[in-house]
C-alpha cells in the first residue's frame, strides 16, 4: 500500500526517472516479502535458544 507514496517521493523530490522507479521498487516489494516471512521462521527457535528450550525436528 505504500508502494503509491514512495513513487511520488522518490519521482517528485528525488527527481528519479519514472521508469527506473517503476522496475525496482516493485521487485525491492517483493524481495523484502521473502525476508519477512524467513524472519517469522528464524525469531522463535532463536528465542527458543536464547532461553534455554531444546527444540527437535518435529518443532
């Protein structure tokens, strides 16, 4: 959803070239989707770690 906002500033204040915009924000968008979702996987066995909790494959 920010994606719109970010067009703007970066066409408007930064004055970048629409189409160089247009390519790399959306591919950055989708990138970064995959280093959430490997974040949501890693944080709790690292915490589980962190606290002491031993966990097995089947965790």
């Amino acid at each position: 959803a920010s994606l719109p906002v970010t067009f703007r500033c970066l066409e408007e204040t930064l004055k970048l070239d629409r189409r160089v915009t247009r390519f790399v924000l959306p591919i950055g968008a989708t990138v970064n989707m995959d280093g959430t979702a490997l974040y949501e996987a890693v944080a709790p066995v690292f915490l589980a770690q962190l606290i002491g909790i031993k966990l097995g494959i089947g965790q």
